[in-house]
C-alpha cells in the first residue's frame, strides 16, 4: 500500500488529526490518537526506532525541568538480556545512585563506606531482600530475577531509600534533562510504551513500531498528586522514634 493511501485511511480511521511534513520524505507518517501518538511506517525488514518526548507536570500546572531519573521503556516483551553489575553505594547515610535500572538476573553491589551500620531490604513482592547489618568495609550483592520496580531501605536509618528497575528486555532508555529520548532496535508490531519517574508513577500509551522505520510519541506524567509518605521498616513496623537521621 503506498504512503498516501496509508495515510489517507489512518486520518479517516484514527482522527482527529494528521501531522504532515518534512518527516515524509523519511517515509513515516505520524497519527494524533486521543491516548497518544503512534505511527504507520513504511514497509521493510528490521527493527523500528522510538522516539520521543516526556513531559512531567508538578502542582500547579508546572513542568519539571530539567528531568531526571525518568525512564522510558518497551512493556510486555521479553527478550533475554545478559545479567550486569552494578552498585548502589551506602555512603552520607545515603543511597548512592538513587535509582539505577538493570536486566533481569543482574547483581546490585551494596557497599557501606560510612563508619557505621547499615542494612539495606526491600519488601518488593518476589524481588525482596535483607542484607542484615554491615559495616565499612564490607559489601554485599543481591541479584533480581524478577521485572519491577524494587525499593530499596535502610533499616536504621529511615531517610536512606534507592529505587532499582528491573527489566526484561533491552527496550528502555533514560530521558534527556529536556525529556527527549530514543529507543532503537524495537520489534516491529504493537507494544505498550511506559514512562516512570518516582514520584509520577508510570504513564503508558500503545505504539505501532514499524520495521526499519521510526515512531515518534509524546508521554505526559503527572506528579501533581504526589504526596511524601513514611515508609515501614522491614519488619513492616513504625521506625522508632529515636531512629538516626
């Protein structure tokens, strides 16, 4: 089918608009759909590219600029991934990074260089852990079989706290400081998109990914409703009052 009668069809089909321009000569045609924007491309072999925008609106209609820690990602495929390591330093009486992201299978360092004890868990349905306490120069790993979102504690010290993504496939990438990203190598069909930030939660759209061509979408999550919350310790009890901060 040539790119016009594609075109033709998604506009009488999808609406409520089409975008047209330059892009055609790369033979791509955008769709505005109401859950998001997806794309018909042309015909070939291959894998497809996403790119794209995220937006994070705050309170008060205000965007959050510059971003960070906002991950885009390819829901519901599994490819297998080889396993990395990676760590998490416990150090300041902090989580350090504070989010990281991983295949499934991969091993997460926790080393403590702070004089005292730490002892970092996680109550994160299949993926829980306790590393009981250490000390520096000790360090101990847990390794995560499982895809989801994993977070992370100190048991003594309640303000300590790290967030460990764990994927599936290859799919997923970290937005730019001006919320641009790009996915590269995704099968062709239909997938979900997700977008995550800590504090708006996911936001996800369908997207049709083209062989050997590019879809271009706009993710919007929404932090406005977030709320700060205390956290239980492992033992699913109150921290105690004379908890070290």
């Amino acid at each position: 089918m040539e790119l016009a009668e594609v075109a033709r069809r998604a506009a009488a089909g999808f609406g409520p608009g089409l975008i047209q321009g330059p892009e055609c000569s790369r033979a791509f045609v955008t769709i505005v759909v109401a859950a998001g924007i997806v794309l018909v491309g042309a015909q070939g072999a291959g894998a497809g590219t996403v790119t794209g925008r995220v937006s994070v609106t705050q309170r008060g209609g205000r965007l959050l600029q510059p971003l960070q820690s906002v991950l885009v990602f390819v829901d519901g495929v599994r490819v297998r991934v080889d396993p990395t390591q990676v760590s998490i330093e416990m150090k300041g009486k902090k989580f350090l990074p504070h989010v990281v992201v991983v295949p499934v299978g991969s091993t997460v360092r926790f080393p403590n260089l702070d004089p005292i004890h730490h002892n970092a868990f996680s109550v994160s349905g299949p993926n829980r852990f306790d590393l009981e306490l250490y000390r520096r120069p000790h360090s101990r790993a847990v390794s995560f079989d499982f895809p989801g979102v994993v977070r992370v504690f100190c048991n003594i010290h309640p303000q300590m706290s790290a967030i460990v993504l764990v994927r599936d496939n290859p799919y997923f990438a970290w937005a730019q400081p001006d919320g641009t990203f790009a996915l590269t190598g995704v099968p062709p069909g239909r997938h979900t998109l997700k977008a995550w930030q800590e504090q708006a939660g996911e936001a996800s759209i369908e997207v049709i990914v083209p062989p050997d061509g590019e879809v271009r979408v706009a993710l919007a999550l929404a932090a406005s409703r977030y709320r700060p919350a205390r956290h239980k310790n492992k033992y699913g009890r109150d921290y105690h009052p004379a908890a070290h901060y």
